[in-house]
C-alpha cells in the first residue's frame, strides 16, 4: 500500500476530494493530513472522513527533523494541496520525485511567492486572460518551479470575475487532481 500524506492550509476541499477517490484503493490511501493553521477547516473534513490530521508550527516545520520524520514514518509520498509555506530542502531530498504540488494557474504565468488562491485569479482578470487553468508539478526549492507533470486550460471570458474563475479551476482541480496523483505515485513507484 502506498501511503500520502497531504500538506494542507486552508478549508482542505482538495484534500478531501483526493481522500474520497483513494478511500476504495487497494494499492493507495491518504494516510495523514499535516496543516499549518489551527483553525483551518481541513481539520473538521479530516474527522468526517475518519483521517489523521495534525497542526504543526513555523518553527517545527523549518526545524524540519521533527514533522519530516513523522512524515516518513506515514507516508511513501506528500501531496501539497492548497499548502502555502515553500518546502524545506529535506524534505525535498527525502521525497525526490515523490512530492507534488497543484498551482490554480498556467505556469510560468502567475506563479511564486504570493502567487495563490484569489490573488492569481484576480491577476488573470486584471491581465484580460483569454485562458487560464491549473498546473501541477513536482515540488522543487522553489515556489511554483518544479517540472510540469499535467495542466488543463479552461477559457476565461470578458465578464467573468475572479470568482467566476475561482469557481473554474476548482472544478479542473476536482476533476483531474486525484488521477494525475495517481499516474505519479504509480510511475514512481514502478520505477523503484
């Protein structure tokens, strides 16, 4: 069994989307949440879906040894979703290959440090996009520059506001999140 771990921030509707489609698995499961707010909503998704999910500090997550062993000790892969701090190299020397993060844009475009959520979708009407989408891509010590593993484009018309946009690539992470995850994890694994 294959086991994720999901690094979350926010109310966790990605991560309880990718818990849903593994929860009949038999070769890959979420076996635990690591969120960096106390209050974020993932922790009452977490509980509904019978998960583990666990708070940790600034501190001890730059400290690193402490969270990276209790991530080693659950998980053979980490999946960043809506997780807003950059990832210390050791965990990126731990997981190589093996972590994965989703950007509610086409990157290059709108990507890097304050690049996420409302922010991107407000720069795209701002910009007068005709497209924009979502990317995912292996993690690497940089925000939002690892290599590009799958995007999805979905148009952006004049009269669409951020939230129209929002409401878009939600629905393109939602659809297509979990399947691409699943192709990683299982070429990865193939190759060991």
């Amino acid at each position: 069994m294959i086991r994720i771990a999901i690094f979350a921030s926010g109310s966790g509707t990605n991560a309880e989307n990718i818990i849903k489609y593994f929860k009949n698995s038999d070769s890959i499961r979420v076996s635990k949440v690591y969120c960096n707010k106390k209050n974020a909503g993932v922790f009452d998704r977490c509980k509904q879906l019978n998960v583990p999910c666990e708070w940790f500090s600034r501190e001890a997550f730059l400290d690193s040894a402490k969270v990276l062993h209790d991530v080693q000790l659950h998980a053979d892969f980490i999946v960043l979703a809506g997780f807003l701090w950059k990832i210390p190299s050791e965990f990126i020397e731990a997981f190589p290959k093996k972590m994965v993060n989703i950007h509610p844009a086409l990157l290059p475009k709108y990507g890097g440090k304050g690049m996420y959520g409302m922010h991107v979708h407000s720069a795209v009407r701002e910009n007068n996009e005709t497209e924009t989408g979502i990317t995912i891509h292996y993690v690497n010590e940089n925000y939002d520059e690892g290599a590009i593993i799958f995007q999805a484009k979905t148009k952006v018309v004049p009269h669409d506001s951020p939230e129209d946009i929002a409401k878009n690539i939600h629905d393109l992470e939602y659809a297509h999140f979990p399947r691409v995850i699943e192709e990683v994890v299982q070429r990865e694994k193939s190759k060991e």
